[in-house]
C-alpha cells in the first residue's frame, strides 16, 4: 500500500512540488530494492531512468527504463502499463529516431485504455501529437491527429507545456525547448552583446551537445550544427559558421527534418545577408 501511494504521488508532485519529487521517487525505489518487486517498483524505476537521463546519463537512464517495461512485461502488470510507456518513451526520444517514437506512444495509449487508466491515455494521446510536431510530420496531418485526440481526450494537457527545463526529469519537450531557447539566445547576444545570454547560449548547446553523444544522432546532430553555427556566427568565426550551417541543412535533411531545414536556411541566409551577401 505504501508504495502505491508513494507512486501516485509521483506525478503531481512532478507538476505540483518538484522539490519533494526526488525524495518519494528514492524511497519508492529503496522499498522495490528492500521488499521486492509489485506493479509500482515499474512506475518507480520508469521515473527513476528518467532522472539520471536528465542529469546527464542517457544511458545509465535507459537502463533503468529498459527494466521498468521488462518487469511490465515479465509480471503482466498491465493496469500501469500505460503510464510506464508514456514515461519511458520520453527518454527513448532521446535514443532513437523520434519519428519511431509514435508507435510507442500508440501502445501505450491502447494498454492504458484497457486498463482503465484514462489519464495515461490522455498523455499517451497528446504526446503522439507533439512527437509529430517536432519530427516534422505535415502540418495537415497533425492537425487531423489534434482534433482526434481532442475528441478522445477530456483532461487538460496544457501543464505538459509549462514544465520548466529544471524539472526533474527528462521530457520529450526538453529537446524543443533547450533547441530554440539556444538559438533565441545567440540572437540576443548577438543584439545586445551582453555576456549573460553569451555563457546561455553555450550551457544549451552543451547539453545538446551531451544528448548527441550519448543518444540519437537522428535526433539531435543537426541541433547541434546548428547551434554551433549561431555560436560561431555570435563570436566573428564567419568561415567556421558558414561550413556549419551547410552542415545542418545538410543533416536535416538527411534525418527527414525538413522543418529544421528550412529553419538552418533562414539563418544561414540571415547570416550571408548581415555579411553583406546578396545571392
């Protein structure tokens, strides 16, 4: 009983009071290690690969939710199946190409149906829509994919966007933001030259940098050429940040991100333009 309290404290303490999350989520995994395993020692190690992925081991972290699905499956643990898939999924966004997240997401969606599990369903179902957002996936579609999902879905999903890059552990949505608040901030440094938005720029390319090395180059290399590009461009290396905004259009497209694309285009022109180019 006590762990399964402990459990479903888990997710609204991760919304609610990150500071306390840590703590339940030890004791959690203390009392699998001491007294065995039973259905929330799943959950508890899901959120467990989560943490240590988002300090820094993506995978020491994966190891952990490679063995919340195994006892999963190995115990038939299908009423929390849904919300292990939703959580480990997360972190495999970082390990595998995020355009074959979805069937995950799909999965665990159906398994959280049948267990009655209707707010995992509801994840499950949102994050299938912003997987496709951010891999690139037509904007037709995904418009198709919201409003089926609206007309399964009656939570709200709107917290999923506000959880702040300190949080505790790895979101899918981490990627997103550390990419763009990284290029927001190389563009501020560049206009007001103030050396905080400088060591900004770097902390986030740095940790897309480490999700690159030790995830899913699909994933993250053409961030990362990216991000280099806009940090050479930031200190006066125009010869170095041009090869690398060839680089970026060059790897998004090779990994189907042409959205990615486009946008290492745009600042590519935007940077010949500011040189003084003109075709």
């Amino acid at each position: 009983m006590a762990m399964k309290i402990l459990a479903k404290m888990l997710n609204n303490l991760f919304q609610c009071k990150p500071s306390l999350f840590p703590l339940v989520l030890i004791k959690l995994v203390r009392l699998t290690i001491d007294h065995g395993v039973s259905p929330m020692s799943a959950i508890g190690l899901a959120y467990y690969g989560s943490m240590i992925a988002n300090l820094g081991d993506l995978r020491g972290g994966h190891r952990f939710t490679k063995l919340s699905k195994a006892l999963v499956n190995k115990h038939q643990f299908n009423q929390i199946a849904g919300e292990v898939l939703w959580i480990t999924s997360d972190t495999l966004t970082y390990l595998e190409p995020i355009q074959g997240i979805q069937e995950y997401r799909r999965e665990g969606r159906q398994m959280a149906l049948a267990g009655g599990d209707i707010q995992s369903a509801c994840f499950n179902a949102m994050l299938m829509v912003t997987d496709q957002l951010w891999s690139g996936v037509p904007l037709t579609q995904v418009k198709e994919s919201i409003s089926s999902a609206q007309q399964e879905m009656k939570c709200s999903t709107e917290k999923y966007f506000e959880i702040a890059l300190s949080s505790c552990c790895l979101q899918a949505g981490h990627a997103v933001q550390t990419f763009f608040l990284g290029l927001a901030s190389y563009r501020i440094y560049r206009e007001t030259r103030e050396e905080l938005w400088a060591q900004r720029g770097k902390k986030l390319r740095e940790r897309i940098q480490t999700w690159n090395e030790q995830g899913s180059k699909w994933n993250f290399q053409h961030k990362l050429e990216l991000m280099e590009a806009e940090e050479a461009y930031s200190n006066g290396n125009f010869e170095r940040a041009q090869i690398l905004y060839d680089k970026a259009v060059s790897s998004a497209k090779q990994y189907k991100f042409i959205h990615e694309a486009a946008l290492a285009n745009e600042l590519a022109a935007k940077f010949h333009l500011a040189k003084g180019a003109r075709s």
